[in-house]
C-alpha cells in the first residue's frame, strides 16, 4: 500500500465549539468538507489539516486516522483480510463518494483506509 496522505481524526462531543477552537484559534480555517458528523479543516496553505468528528455515520466504532490509498483501497483491503487483521467496518462505498474500510491495527487503534474520487 502507498498512502497518499494521513490525517488525524479527533473525536469531539460538540463539532461547533470544536470546529470554533481549530479554526480560529489554530488558524485551520479552510473548511474542507463537514458532512455534519465530520468537518475537514485545513490552514491556508494545506499543510496542516485535522478531521473533527463527532460519531461516524456508518462504522460501528471512531477511526483514530484516516489514510487516503488513492485507487489501491480494494488491494488493501484483501491484504488487510489476508494477515486475519480485525475489519470494523467491510468494504464499502459511502453515500458522501467514498469508498473505505475501517481496520484495527494491534495497537487497538482504529485506521479509516479510504480512497477519495480526487485521490
């Protein structure tokens, strides 16, 4: 797997009041996506990005990171199936356009591998 790119998503009771603190406090104030759930918020540049989520609208649990595969979701998956790692959310094609798998790393850890239509 080459991952694209890897953010961190940060589970949050209230998205609004955390929204308010990352993006005029920490600059992060380029809205990417808020699904209502989740809100992507990225600085200026794009260098500095953070996802907030309040509870994932499909999975069962939280991911702790998003790790963005580009067109190789389907071979990660298989390969995630092969080594018997823990699947908490199957194979599947979102509603918001995504097409993702949630895994659970030794560690306990939650890992969101998602492939976006820009990736």
């Amino acid at each position: 797997m080459k991952p694209t790119g890897i953010v961190a998503n940060l589970s949050v009771p209230d998205l609004e009041e955390a929204r308010d603190f990352y993006a005029h406090f920490l600059g992060l104030s380029v809205e990417a996506f808020n699904l209502g759930w989740v809100v992507n918020l990225q600085s200026p540049d794009g260098r500095a990005i953070v996802q907030l989520v309040s509870r994932d609208a499909t999975s069962p649990v939280d991911s702790t990171i998003s790790v963005h595969v580009g067109d190789e979701v389907e071979a990660a998956y298989e390969e995630a199936q092969r080594r018997g790692l823990e699947i908490v959310h199957p194979l599947t094609r979102e509603p918001w356009g995504v097409r993702r798998f949630l895994v659970r790393a030794p560690d306990g850890n939650v890992v969101n591998i998602v492939s976006h239509r820009d990736d």
